[in-house]
C-alpha cells in the first residue's frame, strides 16, 4: 500500500514521460499507443513474419525451424520498438503491464491449447548486469492476466553467448548452439508456450523449442510481444 501510495506522489511530482515520443503524462501517450504497429492480416501461419499478399514466406523456406509456430502481435518499429528498449535497457519496469496487456489481449483472440508459459532465458551473468529477464517479467504479468502458470525453471541458460545483434542467421544459430538446457520433469508431456520480448530470425525461438522437445516437451508455441519485418526486396530481417 505504501509502495503504491509512494509511486502516485512520484509521478504526480514527477510525471513520467513517453517513451516514443518524450510527451509527459505517461509512459506510452495516447497518440503513441494508437499508433502501434500491427503485424496485420497477412502473416505466415509457421514464423510469423508478415508477408506481403499472396506471397510465401521465403523466411521458413530458408530456415528449419523446432517450434510448432510463432505468432507476434506487433513489429519492432516505433512506439512498439521504443517501449521494448525503454523496459530492457532503461529498466523501465513500468511498461512491464502495458506490454503484457497487449500480448494478453492477444492471446485472448489467437490462443493455442497449452499448458505453461516459459520465458526464453538469460545467462546469470547477463541477468545480474541488467537486474532482472525481460523476458522473464512480461511472462510472469502475462501469466496472471491470462491465468496460465508460468515456470521460469524449466528452461535455463548454461553458458554466455555473444550478443545476436550483428550476426548472421547462421552466427546466430551457432552462438546459440548447446547454450540452453531444460528440466525434464517439469517439461515431460507438456505443451509449452515459449516467450521473448522480440523475435527477429527465429534462432533463439528455435534452439530453446528444440532443447525443450528433446526433454519430452509435446509442443512448443512461441509468442514475442513484436517480430522484424522481412524487407521483401532483399528477403532479409532488420535487428532488434
């Protein structure tokens, strides 16, 4: 009560600001909110990605990927882009439940039979730099929005890898390779829905989905709040 009481005279004193485009009043303004960037009608059904009409996606018709699917309600740009930067390297904590909402809201509209959420995982030593996974905390606010159980347990980082940004699909799937582990008798017979701030070529999604079926997973499902777009005139993805 106290803590809730101390915030409303903080932000009373001092208001906090948006993150897009600096306007005070809140963390994402009005304008901002209603201009986020949906991924839209036209997606693929297996990554993702949104696809221009009638196209297929050359994405997967490059890439193998572990999961079952992966669905993401928003692209990375603009106020979507700025609220997931300002929570992961700005430790704003506080766009935590707007970010959860709208995967929640989602969720309600586009949701796969699964049986726990689990938070793609950051190495201890990433995640005592930052102070916390991002993953980790948007997973848990979702879980209690959606009602489905949350156990950042079953998957685990094992060792450090280098940071994606910058590497090449291929880089990225061998960064990543034999980097995570999951607990067997939490995951055995289960349908997992895997959880990430932000998918861009699929291989953090893919590696961690295929250590969880190899412990006995039934299923893995993959939602991020946003994706990359594909630029279609050179079939590539932008980094988050």
């Amino acid at each position: 009560m106290f803590r809730k009481v101390f915030g409303n005279v903080l932000n009373w004193v001092y208001p906090p600001s948006c993150v897009h485009c600096g306007k005070a009043g809140s963390l994402i303004c009005d304008d901002c909110f209603s201009k986020l960037p949906a991924v839209g009608k036209h997606y693929c059904s297996r990554c993702g990605k949104p696809l221009m009409p009638k196209h297929f996606c050359r994405h997967c018709g490059k890439s193998e990927f572990s999961f079952t699917a992966c669905r993401a309600p928003y692209l990375y740009d603009g106020p979507v882009s700025a609220m997931i930067k300002g929570l992961k390297y700005n430790g704003t904590l506080g766009l935590v439940p707007i970010l959860s909402k709208l995967l929640a809201d989602f969720w309600e509209e586009n949701n796969w039979a699964v049986d726990i959420v689990v938070p793609v995982p950051l190495s201890e030593k990433r995640k005592a730099q930052r102070g916390f996974n991002q993953s980790e905390v948007i997973a848990g606010d979702f879980s209690k929005k959606t009602g489905l159980s949350c156990d950042p347990r079953i998957l685990m980082k094992q060792r450090n890898t280098l940071q994606q940004v910058g590497l090449t699909a291929e880089e990225r799937r061998e960064n990543l390779s034999g980097a995570f582990a999951a607990e067997p008798s939490l995951v055995k017979g289960k349908r997992i829905l895997l959880m990430d701030d932000v998918m861009t070529t699929g291989s953090t999604f893919s590696e961690c989905s295929s250590v969880l079926l190899n412990a006995g997973a039934k299923a893995v499902y993959c939602l991020s709040v946003a994706t990359t777009p594909i630029d279609h005139r050179k079939h590539k993805m932008p980094d988050a």
